[in-house]
C-alpha cells in the first residue's frame, strides 16, 4: 500500500458517497472528509441570517463574517460554524434546498476549495463532494464517479432521512433530488461532471458491500489496497 494516497469520490445526491467514502475510510485507515458539508454549513447561516440566498452579494456576506471550519475527529472530519459543531444539523430537508443555490457562487466555491486543499496535505484521505476530481484534488491517485437512477437514490435519501427522525415523504425528496441534480449540473462554477480518467460506477442494482469491493478491486490493481 502507499505511504500516502488520495480517493477523490464524485456523485449527485444519494448515490452513496458518504456511506462508500466511510467504508473505504475504515478499511485504509485513511482520512474521511465530506466537502459538502462545509457548503451546508453555509447553508445554515444564511438561513440562520435571513439572507436572501438567491442574492449572490448577500450570500458572500454571510461567507465572510461566518467562520466555517472542518476539524478533524479521529478518521473523520466534523463541521464547525463558528466554533458550533452543527455536523448534525446541517442534513436537514431545509439546508438540502438551500445548499445548491450557495453553493453555486464562484467566488465561495474558488475559497471552499482552497479550504479543502490545505486540510488534504500530506494525508491519506477518503474525500467525496461535487468537484473532487475537478478542482479539489485532480491527482488523485484513484477517481471515482458513483451514481444510481433517480427513484433510487431518492429512496436512499429518504430512507436517510427517517433513520435521522426527520419527517418528510418520498415525494418530496424525490422533487428536491431532481432539482439539486439540475443545478449541481447546470452550475457555471464547478459543475458536476465526470472527468476522462475516473472510475464510474452505477450503484442502482449494488448493496454497499459489492460497490465496496469493486472499489477494493481497483485499488488493488493500483497498489493502494
């Protein structure tokens, strides 16, 4: 195995980044690191603020005077808002729908990423997001983009959502699901999209355990596992 290595995981919403990005995680003994939840922390004060979060100048504001910070926790990273850990209120059907519109302003995602590399150096690390393999570490020793029909990763994601006790119908996720694939993709900053060189998989018919190992297949082939 190398003596450092990076996993860059992309995906739209419920494909199963986090629960992927954390099994890998476990298995290497590598850094976990979920970037989205950095943007759903902004998310957050701006709600927490009243802003108007279709207004980019505003949005940035809230970027500004808000101190948001990834902390490391053992081989995970917890989310800070202002010296508040809110890693559990940030997964909320509210900051799913805010996320995307904060999320797609240049200016925030150019100082997010330069975040998010700094908190990478010199470490092995599990990272999953929108633009990993774009922008956040494009060397990345292994690219993954994971994915799943529509009705499927909205079950997912609701099923989520009740396990976290927060009420709401699969009808309505399967709406949010939609619209945030329409924006993640339609962005002008960082679209989501699937560079040259990455791994794709289509998780639609796969238990975590099979996608996990298709992974482990890959990195053994590349001497990382």
């Amino acid at each position: 195995m190398k003596k450092i290595f990076s996993i860059a995981i992309d995906g739209p919403v419920g494909a199963g980044k986090g629960t992927l990005a954390a099994s890998l995680s476990k298995k290497l003994g590598a850094l976990y690191i979920n970037t989205g939840a950095m943007y759903r922390a902004l998310a957050l004060a701006c709600l927490k603020s009243g802003v108007n979060i279709d207004n980019e100048k505003e949005v940035e504001e809230i970027f500004k005077k808000n101190q948001i910070e990834l902390k490391l926790d053992n081989m995970s990273s917890k989310v800070f808002l202002n010296g508040e850990n809110v890693s559990a209120e940030i997964f909320t059907p509210k900051i799913s729908k805010a996320v995307a519109p904060v999320s797609r302003y240049a200016q925030i995602r150019k100082e997010m990423v330069k975040r998010q590399k700094d908190i990478i150096k010199e470490r092995s690390v599990v990272i999953e997001g929108r633009d990993i393999a774009t922008e956040v570490i494009p060397n990345a020793d292994l690219k993954i983009f994971l994915t799943a029909d529509l009705e499927v990763r909205a079950r997912r994601r609701y099923n989520q959502l009740l396990k976290k006790g927060i009420e709401t119908t699969i009808e309505e996720v399967l709406k949010d699901t939609q619209e945030r694939d329409r924006m993640d993709t339609e962005r002008e900053a960082s679209p989501l999209t699937i560079v040259e060189d990455a791994y794709a998989l289509d998780t639609t018919n796969m238990t975590i355990d099979e996608t996990v190992e298709k992974v482990m297949e890959k990195l053994r082939e590349k001497n990382i596992a």
